[in-house]
C-alpha cells in the first residue's frame, strides 16, 4: 500500500507556483516524492531522476524473473509429459 504525509500531498496550483521550492525539496532529499492533487484527487507524483530509474530497475528485474518462471515452467512440463509416454 502506498502511503503519503501530509507535507507530501499538495494542490497543482500550489505545485505551479512554487515548482522550483519544491523541485529542490526533492533534490536535497528533503522529502522522496510530492503527490500532486487536482479537485482533491491524486492526480501525478513528482519524484527524483534516480528514484525513478531505480523504480523501473525494479519492474524490469521483476519481468525477467517472471519470464524466466514461465520458461522453467513450460519446460518443466515437457520433460515431465515426455517421461510419462516413455512409462518412467
């Protein structure tokens, strides 16, 4: 579950006329991420260059090993269905 501070929730127009404060906020790690609202809905999250790559690190390193559980899987069933028409 995602969560949020209160100092991390603020309004796009709040964001618009104060992007730079918050930009360096960011930058100096004075906090990880800004949650943009528009109407009092979540609309956007503003995070650091590096937080997101690491993010899309993560999602990439997660699809690999799931591909690489299907393949084993796939492969598992084979082997398995191969030896049970030879009666071993």
């Amino acid at each position: 579950m995602v969560t949020y501070t209160t100092e991390e929730l603020v309004s796009s127009s709040v964001i618009s006329k104060n992007f730079g404060r918050y930009l360096s906020k960011i930058s100096n790690n004075e906090i990880d991420k800004i949650w943009v609202l528009k109407n009092n809905k979540l609309d956007a999250v503003i995070m650091s260059a590096s937080e997101y790559e690491n993010i899309i690190d993560l999602l990439e390193d997660f699809e690999m090993q799931r591909n690489a559980i299907k393949l084993k899987n796939k492969y598992k069933q084979s082997v398995d269905s191969g030896l049970s028409n030879l009666a071993i």
